[in-house]
C-alpha cells in the first residue's frame, strides 16, 4: 500500500471534495481518500502507479499538485454510514437556496441574485450526482455529468445577455435591502453546510474550524452580494450589481466546466 498526498490549492469547499471524489470513481488502484478541506490537502491510500491518479486530479484545474509518496502500513479505513444522509441534506439546503435566491432575484432586480442561485444549483447537482449515481456504472455518471454542465453553462450565458442589456438600457434600481437579506441567510446556510460535512469527518474539532474557512468561494460570493447592495443604495446605481453578477456568472461557468470534464 502506497500513501500519496496532494496539495489541492483551490479545494476550499466540499462541493469541490466531491468533484474530485467523482474524478478519481473507477480507478480500482485506490483502497481510500483522506480529504482535509481545511488545509487543502488530499491523501490517497493506492496499489500500484500514481500515474492515472495524478492525472485525473490534476484535470480538475483546482490546483492540484503531488507532494510526496511513501509506503504505508494502514490497511484499515473508517467508512461513514452516514455519507449519504449528509450528502441529502446539504443537497436540499443549496436547492432550497437555488429557488429562493433566483425567485427574489427576478423580483427584486437583481442579477447578483440569480448569479448566486446558479452556483446553489451547481453545488445541488454536485451532491445529487453524488447520490443518484452511487452504484451507477461510470458510462451513466458522465453522461449525467455532461448534461448538468452543459445545462449551467446555457443558463450562465443567458445570464450574461441579460446583464448586458441592463447595463446599457435604462433598467430600475435592485432592491437593495432583499439582496442584502437573502445574502446574509444563504452565508448562514453555506456555514451550515460547511458544519454538516466536516462534521462528518470525525476530526476532533474539525467541523468547528471549517465553519471559519471564510476563504470558501461560497462565503466570497456572498460577502460581495453584500457589498453589492450597498454599493446599489449608496450610488443610486444599478451598476455594482451586474459587475458582481458578471464575475459570479464567470464562476459558475467555471464551475460548469469542471462538471464537464468529469464526462471525458
């Protein structure tokens, strides 16, 4: 048994834990992964080359790169009964966000908003493959992989169109107030999603420092929604809006593409 450990520099949310752990499905060599969100790291417990393993994560674009290899004695891993119960819940949480966030987008203006509601969806779809394709062949999990990325990239490209028809019409300003409300209510959600999975872990303490990983895209997007509506109502603009919905459009596409490569 070899222990190979990567260092996963753009791994700073559980969505993207899961990414990877669909990545690397299939590949008979791996007995275990070891994922430590908090310190970006990936151990991998293998037989045999680290080869395919290598590649396959590095396909992701998140960063990843090997830091070193060595023989291992550990043959024994914890498996978590509860995965799939934990996985159903942060499913439903970014769902249940998805509808909130792009119903009061559409309502109170905002293209932040409706950005934001496409990256819960991307998260959702993230955790359903996860669960709907559990014992699945892999044939059937990259087509439901290309098929959601295909489907996020079409509607982040309809995001785009509208933002630029906005940005050079004469449109009415956001409600700035429901963008900040429902920010900071989908910041506490992400927090507990954050919670729910590390919690899973059984790290002494583990749950409790990852809930303080404000270097989480997540938190990021909804700090800068924040800011968003406060830009909007200290400048009578709709402006901060569609720029900060243009760089979360840019985000999901991001994402979306990520999703894609899991169906090569």
């Amino acid at each position: 048994m070899q222990k190979t450990i990567f260092e996963i520099s753009k791994m700073d949310c559980p969505s993207e834990e899961n990414l990877i752990r669909m990545n690397l499905d299939g590949i008979s060599s791996i007995a275990n992964l070891d994922f430590d969100i908090e310190n970006r790291k990936l151990t991998v417990f293998h037989n045999g080359e680290i080869d395919q393993i290598e590649k396959s994560i590095i396909q992701l674009d998140l960063g990843g790169r090997k830091i070193s290899t060595e023989p291992t004695d550990q043959t024994d891993f914890e498996e978590n009964t509860n995965q799939k119960k934990l996985l159903w819940s942060v499913l439903l949480i970014n769902f249940a966000f998805f509808i909130i966030e792009m119903t009061t987008g559409i309502i109170s203006k905002s293209m932040v908003l409706v950005a934001d509601s496409l990256d819960m969806l991307a998260d959702s779809f993230v955790y359903g493959i996860s669960l709907f394709a559990v014992g699945g062949t892999l044939i059937r999990k990259k087509r439901i992989a290309k098929l959601g990325g295909y489907f996020q990239i079409t509607l982040a490209f309809i995001g785009f169109v509208e933002v630029l028809r906005r940005f050079f019409g004469d449109e009415k300003l956001p409600d700035f107030s429901t963008m900040i409300v429902v920010s900071i209510f989908a910041l506490i959600a992400n927090g507990i999603c954050l919670y729910i999975l590390q919690k899973s872990k059984s790290k002494e303490e583990a749950h409790m420092k990852a809930s303080m990983i404000f270097t989480s895209n997540d938190v990021i997007i909804n700090l800068g929604i924040i800011s968003a509506g406060v830009l909007v109502n200290w400048l009578s603009s709709s402006k901060p809006d569609l720029i900060i919905g243009t760089i979360v459009f840019v985000l999901v596409i991001q994402g979306a593409i990520r999703i894609l490569k899991l169906g090569k």
